[in-house]
C-alpha cells in the first residue's frame, strides 16, 4: 500500500505520520529531524521534501503559498517522482510520505501512484494560525532563515488565514475527485483517540500494527488559541468558513465511502 499523509502545516500530520510509523509504514530513509515546535520530530522524507521545494524555486516561491496556483512540472521533476516510487514499491509492501507541501501537488502524485491512498487531516484555522506565529517569531528572534519570510505573518494581518484556506481547498478538490482513496479526519478525531490506524486497515487493507493515538499523542505540544483570530478581510473570512463546512462534510463522506 501506498499512503500518503496531507494536511496544512501545523494540522497535525507529525502526529499522524509518527503513529503510522508505529504502526509499521515506512515513511522515509531519512526524516526531517525534530525542533523546538516539533519535539518529537516532523517524519518528513528529505528525499519527497526537497523535490518539492525544487518545483516551488522553479516559480519563484518557497511553502508560503497564499493563493490557488498551477505547478508544472517538468521532465526531471517527474523523474525523480517515478524513481522514488519505484524504488519504495521494491523494497516496502506498506509505505508512504508526509510533507505539508503535498497539498499543492496532489494531482501529480496520483498520476504516478494510481493506486496510492491518502489520509487528510486538518485542524482549526486559528490553531494553525497561532502556531505558525509562534514558530515564525521565534526562527525570528533567532535569526534563523529570511527574516522576510517570517515578518510576513506579521506585516500581512490575514497571511496565514490564506495560506490554511489554499492548502486545504486543494486538498477538498481532491478528495471530492477520489473520494473512494481518501480518508479525512479532523485533528480533534486524533486528539480524543479516534481508531485512526484501525479504521485505515478497515478502508485500505494495510495491515497495520493498530497502534492506539494516545502511545505518541502529547497534548502539551497542541495547545490551542485562547485569543480570538484577529481577521482584517471578511472576505477571507468566509472563504474560510467555506473551506471549514467543506472539510466537516468531507469527513462523512469519505467515512460512509
């Protein structure tokens, strides 16, 4: 089985990655390693990661894409796609990847991998929102990566409302498209224990270990927003709206599919 975890940044895919590692899935020979805002590590493939930051330089971008964009990918970018999924079919029967960037390029790794599942999972706006702040003040402060890059949360009132809006509504493009290979899940499912590796094993018959969430799950790396989002457009913040009644509905559907 091919599985691939999507979410937005900070929606908890770490969390969901880390316990289907437990499980059993392999999800990398070398995993993107842990930090002040991920303690517990990111497992996240190096090799999948950095082919998709090669496609984001081609145009000009870096993760923070904050509006709908098409992506082209060319000759050696697909290459590289096909020989990692040939060499991750030879060696492993359940594998898959985790890398929030994936959202934007979901179409190209259901081209390669017809076959792959995909487990989506998302989280409140204000919580994404508020964690990326928090991370970005402190890469910051640190004097870690472009300064420019982390003011933007700051200088732009609704930047990372926008980011959070265009990750997931191309996810909910997706998944209304392959409905019947997705499963998604709202991060308080994970957060109250829900069955997520059982209810995988149900869905796509991966015959993994059924590791219960709570064996990884630490609470004190979740917290939530006690203020509420500040929002300069209403304009986004119905787009948000959307998105989120969208994502709620997706989750029936993809549980009855």
């Amino acid at each position: 089985m091919q599985l691939v975890v999507v979410g937005f940044h900070r929606s908890g895919t770490s969390l969901l990655t880390q316990l289907l590692h437990a499980a059993g899935l392999f999800v990398g020979d070398e995993l993107l390693g842990a930090r002040t805002s991920n303690p517990y590590g990111h497992f996240e493939d190096r090799e999948v990661l950095e082919l998709h930051r090669s496609v984001l330089r081609d145009h000009g971008m870096n993760w923070q894409v904050d509006a709908p964009r098409l992506f082209h990918l060319d000759a050696v970018h697909w290459t590289r796609m096909q020989d990692l999924v040939a060499r991750r079919d030879a060696a492993h029967r359940n594998w898959g990847f985790k890398d929030p960037r994936v959202c934007l390029f979901l179409g190209a790794w259901k081209h390669v991998m017809p076959q792959a599942k995909f487990v989506m999972v998302y989280r409140d706006p204000a919580d994404c929102v508020r964690s990326m702040e928090t991370r970005q003040a402190g890469d910051h402060l640190a004097g870690a990566g472009n300064s420019d890059d982390h003011l933007r949360f700051f200088r732009e009132p609704d930047h990372g409302l926008a980011l959070w809006d265009t990750h997931n509504r191309a996810m909910i493009s997706f998944a209304r498209t392959h409905a019947r290979d997705c499963l998604v899940v709202p991060f308080t499912h994970l957060q109250d224990g829900y069955p997520i590796v059982a209810r995988i094993n149900q869905r796509f018959g991966s015959g993994l270990d059924e590791v219960p969430t709570e064996a990884v799950f630490d609470a004190g790396v979740a917290n939530s927003r006690q203020s509420p989002q500040w929002v300069h457009d209403s304009g986004i913040a119905g787009r948000v709206e959307a998105t989120w009644n969208h994502l709620e509905d997706l989750t029936i559907r993809t549980e009855r599919a």
